[in-house]
C-alpha cells in the first residue's frame, strides 16, 4: 500500500503545476506501471507469475520507473542501479546452474 500512497502524493505535488486533467493522467499512468518489491513478493507467493522472464520483466520495471520518477543525484535512483546490477548478477548464476 506505501507504494502507491507515495505515487499519489508525489502526484498531489504537481497538481498546482499541470491542472486536474494532466494530473489524472499522470495518476493513471503510475498507477498502470507502479511495480514495488511488495507486489513482486505477493505474485511470487501467490503462484501470480507464469513464467521467470515475467518475473524478471517485473523487477526490471521496477528498477526503470525508480529511475523514471526520482533524479539522478537521489539515494532512490542510485540504489535502483546498484540493486539492478545485483539482480541481473543472480540471475546469471542461477541461468548457468541451471
């Protein structure tokens, strides 16, 4: 639930800038595309994933609208690199044992 509670108050944030209409766009967008290590874990307990590469396709978005939506010189955007680079590191080895 946090996840989607920051989207919609990082969206509050620019309704003064952009109006209601471009506001509701941007809240349908994130909204469509908001993937967080919460939902992640949830589909993977829940049996939700139907394939590895749905499950990678998953993180990666994750990583990318982490790096979308926060700047460069943000811890959020930085851990998204180091975090990517980890999964993708993993998820080698894991290919090559299989």
């Amino acid at each position: 639930m946090w996840p989607l509670a920051c989207c919609f108050m990082t969206a509050a944030r620019y309704l003064e800038c952009v109006g209601a209409v471009v506001l509701f766009e941007i809240v349908k967008t994130i909204l469509l595309c908001c993937v967080d290590l919460q939902t992640i874990r949830n589909k993977v307990e829940f049996g939700q994933y139907q394939s590895v590469n749905d499950f990678v396709k998953d993180v990666t978005k994750m990583f990318d609208n982490c790096r979308y939506y926060n700047a460069p010189n943000t811890p959020f955007y930085r851990c998204a690199d180091v975090l990517e680079i980890y999964f993708v590191e993993k998820l080698k080895s894991l290919k090559s044992k299989l």
